[in-house]
C-alpha cells in the first residue's frame, strides 16, 4: 500500500538551533516529493519539492530537503531555527502517473526563546 | 492574484441538514482540488477537477456529498444530512494544468463543525 509516514509528532526546539524532520515513503516507483508548512488560521504553503535532478533541494524560509532514494525518504532541514517557523509540517507525494497529493500525519514544531 | 479563497471560513450545523462551500481558485488554474483535514492528521484527498470535469472522487467521497466545478471557474461542495464525523477542515487547492508536480495553492479552508 501506498503511504507517508512523518515518524515525529511533536518536535521542540531552540531558537537558533537546528531542525530535521524525518519524511518516509512507500511507493511502486519514486514519487514526486514535497513540504508543506501550515501555521494556526493559514493555508497550506509549499515550502519545496523533488521532482527530478540534484537530490539536495533548497526551497522558501531557509529550508532544504534531501531526496535519499535507498532509504525512501525525504527529511526536511533548516540550520537555525527562528521563532516564526513555529507550525505544522507536512510532507506529501504526487504518483508519476497521479495529481491528487497524499500527505503524512503532520509534525509540529514548537519553538522555544 | 488574490490566491484561493474559500468561503464561509466556519460552519456550525446541526446533525441532517445540508451545507455548501464555495471555493475560487487562482483564475488561470485548471485544476481544482477538494481535501479533507480532521484534527492531527494530514489532508485526506476527496476529488478533483480538470476544468469543468469531474476526473476523480475518493472513496471517501460518500454519495452525501457532491462537488460542482460549473464553466471551470468556482467549485461547490455539498453534503447532504451531515453527520458528526463530517466535521472537519475542508480543503481548496487549485494548480496549473500539466506536470503532477506543478505547485497546489491552498485556501485558507472552510471549518465545519456538526453539532
């Protein structure tokens, strides 16, 4: 079965210290990988994707994300964290063949001064 | 571009009546996309739409609910005889036609609640 999985729930961390949040897939072939951010009373907002080409992506906010094919897995970072990245993050697939996402279960990030 | 917009925001209802959000996407958007959020988990995908056309639906998408897309501009989503387990965040994406990985812009979404 096709799937997502976020392994974090809930992740805290310092202002100015590192963030990684872990994304795995299950899927016949590579999907097409992406990041999410929601924050309280927003939409979703695509921070980045992987869709082909260099494995290491940079996106929007400081974020990059590492495409690592053997391991099924997609894990987001960002060097310094800042009080505003406070939210929920998910990562979700597109199939080759698809268009509809489908997404991970979310995990929040809590951002302490 | 004034991004997609949703509407209303909130929605409270009582158990068996019927309720219809409206979503407008970004105007040159050919696809149009409905999903479904409860609480701590991800988006679930309900259906799409590729212009006016109604391409796909999730099983999740109970014959109590019904989604509209009329002239390829602005999608209803209807559902018939609400029941608690419909409340939920409500979802509008809208994207370029083309790649499966062209961006999906989201609406701010629409948040039912049944009583």
């Amino acid at each position: 079965a096709q799937s997502v999985t976020q392994p974090d729930i809930h992740i805290t961390v310092s202002e100015g210290a590192s963030l990684e949040l872990r994304c795995n897939y299950s899927y016949g072939a590579t999907p097409y990988l992406f990041w999410y951010v929601q924050s309280p009373g927003q939409g979703l907002q695509l921070l980045l994707k992987y869709f082909s080409g260099d494995t290491l992506v940079q996106g929007i906010k400081g974020f990059e994300a590492e495409f690592k094919r053997s391991q099924s897995s997609f894990n987001l970072r960002k060097p310094s964290v800042h009080w505003s990245d406070a939210a929920e993050y998910f990562c979700a697939v597109v199939g080759v063949n698809d268009y509809k996402l489908s997404f991970g279960a979310g995990t929040t990030v809590t951002v302490r001064a | 571009d004034t991004g997609v917009s949703q509407d209303p925001r909130h929605k409270i209802t009582k158990r068996g009546q019927n309720v219809t959000f409206r979503c407008d996407p970004i105007s040159e958007h050919n696809r149009l996309y409905w999903y479904r959020q409860t609480l701590g988990q991800g988006p679930e995908f309900l259906t799409y739409f590729q212009n006016e056309a109604q391409l796909e639906k999730s099983r999740l998408l109970s014959d109590r609910f019904s989604a509209e897309r009329p002239k390829g501009s602005f999608s209803t989503l209807e559902i018939q005889r609400t029941e608690q387990g419909d409340s939920a965040m409500y979802l509008c994406a809208s994207s370029l036609s083309g790649e499966p990985y062209n961006e999906q812009f989201f609406g701010p979404g629409t948040r039912l609640t049944v009583l």
